[in-house]
C-alpha cells in the first residue's frame, strides 16, 4: 500500500474552461464568510461563465462572465469587496471601464473601482484587449 500526506495546495487541479472558481481569502479554517474579499478566478472563458456564493440559502455573491469575440463583459452582484483572475489569459493589456487592472505574470487581475461613498454592489466591468502576446 503506498500512501503519502500532502498540503491542500500542493495537488493539481485541473479546470474546464469557461469555468469561474472562487478563491476565498482564508486559509486558516473552513468556516467563514466566503463571499469576504473572494477573487474569481476565471479559465479560459470562451462564452459565458458564472458562479454564486451561497451563505446558508442566500446568494451573497453572483458573478457572470460573457466574451463577445475578444471582448469580455463582467458583471458582479456581491455583499463584499471582490476581484477577479482572468488565469493564463493571451492578452499583455487590457482596456477596462469599470475596474482598474493590473498584470499577475500570465494573468489579469481585475480590482472595481471603488465609489467616494463606499463598496458598490453591482459592478459591471467591460474589457478590450489593446495588444496580443507575440510568441
């Protein structure tokens, strides 16, 4: 019999594409408000995508991800701040409105832009692409 102890992070995780999983920002227990600074982690979108955040029965966080050709429209409904990943996307830079964005290595993160008043609920991001990566 072979076995071996291995740290959570340390398996592989494969994902389908047009796939959103959301990454909670603690790791320390598993019993907390998973919809508190959760990034949404978007693969390869190649249509639509979307994902909730249930806190007991009610939806906390609705997320909704839609490429149109090379544009990607994001639409967010959520109790808390939030980003979102685009992971190992092919664009170096993207034209936003509605978010500021910032490059990770091969992925885009996207972080709302914040209203003087406070955190505003319902976020819609649009993205262009300006330049392709050239291989």
């Amino acid at each position: 019999m072979v076995s071996e102890i291995l740290r959570l992070h340390a398996l592989a995780v494969f994902v389908r594409e047009n796939s959103v999983i959301p990454k909670g920002a603690r790791e320390d227990c598993p019993d907390y408000a998973y919809e508190e600074q959760v990034e949404f982690r978007v693969y390869e979108l190649k249509e639509r995508a979307d994902c909730r955040i249930y806190n007991r029965s009610v939806v906390t966080a609705d997320f909704e991800a839609v490429r149109r050709e090379e544009n990607i429209a994001i639409t967010v409904r959520a109790e808390k701040p939030f980003t979102v990943r685009m992971v190992n996307q092919a664009i170096r830079e993207w034209r936003a409105s509605g978010a500021d964005v910032t490059v990770d290595g091969k992925d885009v993160v996207l972080t709302p832009q914040r209203r003087k008043d406070g955190f505003d609920r319902d976020v819609t991001i649009e993205l262009e692409p300006v330049h392709l990566f050239m291989a």
